[in-house]
C-alpha cells in the first residue's frame, strides 16, 4: 500500500480547515514539543485508543520523522479511515517555522 502523505505546509492546512491532527510520538517527544491542537495517541496504544479519533474528517498523523505515522496511516486506512501522514514529522513541521509548543505552551521542542 502506498500511504498518501502531505508536507507540513499542507498539513498545517488541513488541520486549520478541520483536520484531526493525530501525533503517535512516545511521552518524552509529546512533553518537549508538539503542534498546537494536536491530539496524542502514542503508537503502540493506537489500536486499543482507535475509538477515541473522529470518522467524519481527515486525521493527519505526525511523529519525529514520519515513519510511525505512516504505520499508524496505513492502519487507519486498512480500518476505514480517511488519513495521511506528515511526510518528515515533526521535524519537518519545525523546519517549515510551525509552531512546536510545550505543556505550558511555551515554544518546545523537536527531539
């Protein structure tokens, strides 16, 4: 299966016309940056947690550098659901000056 993918400017606009934007990075990477408004479901729980993701819109899926994502991309697809991955992840978002925000939402960190 190929995953449909969009860079981080495509991305960024799908979830400000009301994309679901899905991040499936582990607990350290969530809590030094992510994308505002983003929703985190790290992906070893993306299974169990499915239910908890809309079915009426897109879900743009990000992690560090896009290959987590895509896994969780093509099991969403399998299962149904419109989705794409972030090609490049986080990082790419941070490269393309989107804004990484921390828990307090001071500027975080891609790592």
């Amino acid at each position: 299966m190929t995953v449909p993918e969009v860079d981080a400017a495509e991305g960024a606009a799908q979830v400000a016309a009301g994309a679901f934007l899905l991040d499936v990075r582990e607990a350290d990477e969530w809590a030094a940056g992510r994308a505002p408004g983003a929703a985190w479901i790290p992906l070893r729980e993306l299974e169990r947690r499915a239910a908890e993701l809309p079915t009426d819109r897109v879900v743009v899926c990000i992690c560090r550098s896009g290959a987590r994502s895509g896994r969780a991309t093509e099991w969403l697809i399998a299962g149904g659901r419109d989705a794409v991955n972030l090609a490049g992840g986080m990082r790419a978002w941070a490269a393309a000056g989107l804004d990484v925000v921390d828990d307090t939402g001071a500027p975080g960190a891609v790592i």
